[in-house]
C-alpha cells in the first residue's frame, strides 16, 4: 500500500499569495496554527487536516500530492 505525501510548502505559497497569516487560516478553518505550522514544515501528513485547508483555499487535495 503506497502512502501519499503532500506538499505542505504549497500551501505556505498559497497562504503567503493571498496575504494570509497562519492565525487568519486557523480562525477559517478550524485548525490550530501550531497544526498549521506543522502541516507547512513538512512535519504533518495528517489527510483530514490536508483536504480542510484545500477546501479553504478552493483547490483540489490532489494538487497537494507529491509525486
């Protein structure tokens, strides 16, 4: 069974394109900003965390796939 890994340095450029701060994206999604910070570090794989920030930033969660 493959294991898929997302790219969380995406979506630190999406953040930063958009003008966003971490605590503005935890507020919007629910998610903690440590969470966050994690998730843009590489050092969170978590999917459910992965498809709620896609949803926030209105992309699909396969455009977060590393190959």
């Amino acid at each position: 069974m493959q294991v898929m890994k997302y790219d969380g340095l995406k979506l630190r450029r999406l953040r930063m394109e958009r003008g966003y701060r971490q605590t503005q994206v935890a507020a919007g999604t629910g998610i903690s900003q440590p969470t966050i910070s994690e998730v843009e570090s590489g050092n969170n794989q978590d999917p459910p965390t992965f498809k709620r920030l896609a949803e926030f930033y209105g992309i699909e969660m396969g455009e977060l796939i590393v190959d």
